[in-house]
C-alpha cells in the first residue's frame, strides 16, 4: 500500500481529516529543511577540500570520489528515491498514528466516559500508549485487535457515521460520531457496510476484517479530540 500512495495528496492532512477535532501534532519542516541544508552545505565544502588535497591518501579517495560521482555503476539514484519515499511513509504513519505521547491537563477521565460495546472479540495485539519501535519511544492513539478474517465489527456505541473512506496509512476507515464529542474510528477493514451519514445502533454491523486466516482491526476512541484508552471502557487484559 505505501508504494501507491502520492506524497503530496496526503501531506499535512491528519487521518480523519473530515471527523471534528482530529489534529495532527505541529509540522517541524522549516527546522528540517533548515538542518538539511546545513548538512548539504557542509558536505559540498568537504568535498571541495578533499580534492584540493596532495599526496596518495588523497589521490585515493579522490579516485573513489570522482567514481561515486561520475560512473553509472554507481548511481544509487533509485535506491535513494526508493529510501526516501519509504521514509515519507514512515514519517506520515509516524504522525498519523504514532505522535510522541504528551498527556496533559485536558486527559479525558475514563470514568466519566460512556460504556462501549466491543468492535471486535479478538486479541489486543498492539495496546493503547507509549510503544517502542526501533529503540525509539512513540505514542499509539489506539488499541489493535486481532481477530480471524472476515470477522465482524461492531458500533462501539449508537451515533452517525461522519466518516467511510480509504486512508493512505490504515486503509479502508469508519469514524462514528456519538455525540458530545465523543468519535470511535475503525481502522484497517475489509468491508464497509455503513455509508456516510447513516445513524447505527450500538453492537450493529459496520464492516468486516479482511479476508485471511488473520487480520487486524485498528481501533481509536476521541473525546473532543484528544486520545483515550479504549481497553477499560469495555473490559479488562489481552483477550478481549
């Protein structure tokens, strides 16, 4: 999926860009584009002092230079693009979905919250909260459910659907408004069989996994646009 994704389509909107309060955390692109050119700038004074340079050493690793930069063998053109463009990818799932955790003061209490009907009878795979992924710390807005393929899922709660669409990151995503400010988005579906607008009843069928011996079902709940747990609304541990 990430491969079939245009960049520039998608950059800067978060996921559920049509549901109300959904925000991505502030874009740092000026500092980036800022240290970059730094970075470039320094490598081409670098460059400029190796080849001003005398003696064997020198004249060795301008040789390797001049090859890297001049001979096609060494044009690694498609695999920086490819490099890039997966890092794109990352960033905007890294914004979309894994966002440093800063809890403050607005933290939605669980207790005053309504009870939810479960979405989805599986296993929570990956929990609500900071994770680690590569040795670095992120936050997951939301729990995800693993269940057998084609699986049903279920309103969390009754409300209207504001959302049914394809999402770049998660695929095929239903967002349900239940009012008060309180929105659950389903993540990752197979099928879709809700349409924008329509009002569903708590515990009604909304969509379905994917096909598959497994698959998995992201699941988020919002109060006035701020993250919460979902896992005590319904129920206790791994298995739900």
């Amino acid at each position: 999926m990430r491969n079939e994704w245009d960049w520039e389509d998608i950059k800067g909107a978060p996921l559920g860009w049509t549901g109300p309060e959904r925000n991505l955390p502030p874009l740092k692109f000026p500092r980036l584009w800022l240290r970059q050119g730094l970075i470039a700038t320094a490598l081409f004074v670098a460059i400029t002092l190796i080849f001003r340079l005398d003696g064997y050493a020198a004249r060795q690793l301008q040789l390797g230079l001049s090859h890297y930069l001049t001979e096609p063998a060494a044009d690694y053109t498609a695999a920086v693009t490819e490099t890039v463009r997966s890092a794109m990818w990352l960033d905007a799932y890294d914004r979309w979905v894994y966002h440093t955790f800063n809890a403050g003061p607005e933290t939605v209490p669980v207790s005053s919250m309504a009870s939810l009907a479960l979405p989805l009878s599986g296993t929570i795979s990956r929990p609500y909260g900071p994770v680690i992924v590569d040795g670095q710390q992120y936050f997951h807005a939301g729990i995800d459910i693993v269940a057998p393929g084609g699986s049903g899922v279920q309103a969390a709660l009754a409300g209207r659907v504001i959302r049914n669409a394809e999402d770049p990151l998660l695929g095929k995503v239903v967002e349900i408004d239940h009012g008060q400010g309180l929105v659950t988005v389903y993540g990752t579906l197979g099928q879709v069989q809700v349409d924008s607008g329509q009002v569903v009843a708590r515990g009604e069928l909304i969509a379905t996994l994917a096909g598959g011996r497994e698959a998995q079902l992201h699941f988020e709940v919002r109060q006035n646009g701020q993250a919460v747990d979902p896992a005590p609304l319904f129920t206790t541990g791994d298995k739900i």
